[in-house]
C-alpha cells in the first residue's frame, strides 16, 4: 500500500515554487521570442480578462481556474514537452496549498498581476516580464505561510 505523505510548506517553497519558476520563465522567454505568438497571447489576454470578471463577481474558484488555465497556456506554449509535464506535477499540489491561503483582497491582486505581465509581455520587455512573472509566482509564499496556520503542515510528516 502506497501512501502520500503530506506535503510541508518547506518542501513548497523550496523545491515546487523554485521549480514552477524555471519551468513558468523557460516557456515566457520562449514564447516571447517566437514571430508566431499571438494566437498565445491572445489567449493568455482571454484568461486574464475571466479573471478580472471574476474579481468583479468575488468569484474566488473562477479566477484560481481561470489563473490555472492561464499558467498552464503558457507551459504547454513551447515546442518541448517536459515543462508542461512538469508544471503540471507540481501545480494541482501548489494550488490546494493556495486555495487556504486565498483571502478577498489577493484575488484583486492575483488578477491585476496578469494584466501587469501582459503589459509587459506585450511591450515586448522580456527582462521585466520575467521579474513580474516570478514576484508573482514567489507570491504565493507568502499565501502558504498564512496557510501553515490554517492546516497545511509545516514539518515532515510521518507516513
């Protein structure tokens, strides 16, 4: 019998968010140096626009869905398979983790980080689409460590 032991808030952010950040800026340099990516971005802008709807409806599980599809646009954008493969390891365990850490005023702020990436993205800056791309994804840190007091461990468990 195979037995999943629980994941710790150490291992979260230092193994799964570090690897989310190369897998997620690997994919975002790629597909920003590609001459056929709009489609893409046409769709990463659809995401964001559900997600800023769902802000303005506190539709909290909308805009986690609407956030995952857009992460997950972008991994499985570039030609290789391995970061969406990957990505989608980690990211299921990242976002039961960060449903605990959800409160009201960071869904404004999750939603309103996408449209500041996609400025940027589309301004063709890949240096500070990068940068915005990783303070948002290291955001999350600060979600789970409010969420080790809500239940998420915070040591290794037996198991």
């Amino acid at each position: 019998e195979t037995r999943v032991s629980p994941i710790t808030t150490l291992e979260l952010l230092e193994v799964l968010i570090p690897i989310r950040i190369v897998a997620e800026t690997f994919a975002l340099r790629q597909l920003m140096g590609r001459s056929d990516a709009e489609a893409v971005l046409r769709q990463l802008d659809h995401h964001v626009a559900v997600m800023l709807a769902a802000v303005e409806a506190n539709d909290a599980r909308s805009l986690r869905s609407e956030d995952l599809a857009f992460h997950r646009t972008l991994v499985e954008s570039t030609p290789y398979h391995h970061p969406g493969r990957v990505w989608a390891g980690i990211t299921p365990v990242l976002y039961r983790a960060f449903v605990l850490g959800t409160v009201e005023e960071t869904l404004r702020e999750t939603a309103e980080g996408h449209v500041t990436l996609m400025a940027a993205v589309r301004d063709g800056d890949v240096a500070k689409a990068e940068a915005l791309l990783v303070e948002h994804i290291e955001e999350m840190k600060l979600r789970f460590s409010d969420a080790a007091d809500n239940g998420l461990p915070s040591t290794h468990g037996g198991g």
